[in-house]
C-alpha cells in the first residue's frame, strides 16, 4: 500500500499517521477556514516533520466563505456539551469529506498512489453524514471507478470508538499533547465543547492536554 493520508492535526489522524506511517507517502492537510484550522495545521506540520512525511496543506477557502457551520469563522458560537447529535448538528460543513476525499483521489493518481486514508470513527456516525459507512463503501466505489489504478479508500478506524483509537495511539507511543482538537480554536482546549468533551473521555488516565477549565 502507498497511501495519501488526509490528515487533520487531531487525535484520530494523528494515532493513524504513526500506526500506518511505513505506508503513507504522503500527508494532506486542508485549510478550509474552521475556528481551529490553525492550531490543528500547526501540529500537522510538527508531527509530519518528525515522521518525515511529506506534507500539503491544501487552501478550500470556498467552504469558509461559501458554506454554512457554525464551525466555520463566520459562523455563531461553537456549542458546548456532549458530543451528540442533537448538540452537535451545528458544526457539521455540508459534505466536507467528500470534497476533501475527491482533492485526495486526484493528489493519489498524480501521485502514483493507490489509497486513500481517512480517520473517521464510530462516535461521528450519527452526526456527520459523511463519516458514515454507507458513505465510505459510497466514496471507494466512486473514487475505484473514477481513476485509472482504482484507487482505494480506506477507513481502519470506522468502527472504532474515540477510545479505542486513543487506546491504540497510546500504544504506538503517540504524544496527543502534539495534537488539537478543540473547536474553539483558542491557546489551550477549552475543555467544554463537544470535542473537548469527547477528548477527555477518549484520553482519561493519560492525557496531556492543558484545558482552560
């Protein structure tokens, strides 16, 4: 497997980065105008310079100043609670993995690669449409028949919980404290959004994380 992994800066991606690292040749990174995009490239960039992973990080300012999410720098207060549907529904970018999946269809024909990795979990299923598994086996389907090698999409961790994967990073030596979740985009996590929230349950008993609460 030579892979293009479309990786986020955050705890998911991060643990598949190490876990996958001798497969992945590449790393892509979007930019697409969220409350914390940057601190998330941030430590995209950090941890694929330790790796030696080649690294893009890829400008979709379309979405900041065309779609609607409150996750977005336009958009109103990031909610904060569990991470659930009814909480979480806001902060969901219209069909964002769908555009950032076709970007890295054609980064992995370019580049003479045969996968595609993706880092969504269990816990986003009921939230995000476009972390689903339906939707997964949807885009595998779509990207095999859109490109000449039959690129692959594949998703290791679709039936993991947040837990599991942090429990597996924990294993491979991951430092989440080189990871960013928090939606408020702020110096430390805030410690009460959704993905705060989230975090803290997935990394309980070894988390490095400086919250502000």
């Amino acid at each position: 497997m030579k892979a293009v992994l479309i990786y986020s800066g955050g705890l998911d991606s991060t643990t598949l980065l190490h876990e996958y690292s001798s497969s992945i040749a590449l790393c892509v990174t979007f930019d697409y105008g969220s409350k914390h995009n940057a601190r998330e490239i941030a430590c995209a960039q950090e941890n694929c310079k330790r790796l030696g992973i080649k690294q893009l990080v890829i400008p979709l300012g379309f979405i900041g100043q065309y779609f609607k999410s409150d996750l977005l720098l336009g958009g109103g207060e990031i909610p904060e609670g569990s991470y659930a549907p009814e909480n979480m529904q806001a902060t969901v970018v219209p069909f964002r993995n769908g555009i950032m999946l076709s970007v890295a269809a054609g980064l992995a024909e370019s580049y003479g690669l045969d996968t595609i990795l993706m880092a969504n979990h269990s816990g986003d299923h009921a939230i995000y449409p476009d972390c689903r598994p339906s939707f997964v086996e949807a885009m595998d389907r779509a990207v095999q028949e859109g490109t000449y090698e039959g690129v692959r999409l594949v998703s290791p961790y679709c039936n993991l919980s947040k837990r599991d994967i942090a429990l597996r990073g924990k294993a491979l030596g991951v430092d989440f404290g080189r990871t960013y979740s928090c939606y408020k985009g702020g110096e430390k996590h805030c410690g009460k959004c959704g993905t705060c929230t989230e975090r803290r349950e997935a990394l309980e008993g070894f988390d490095p994380t400086q919250y502000e609460d």
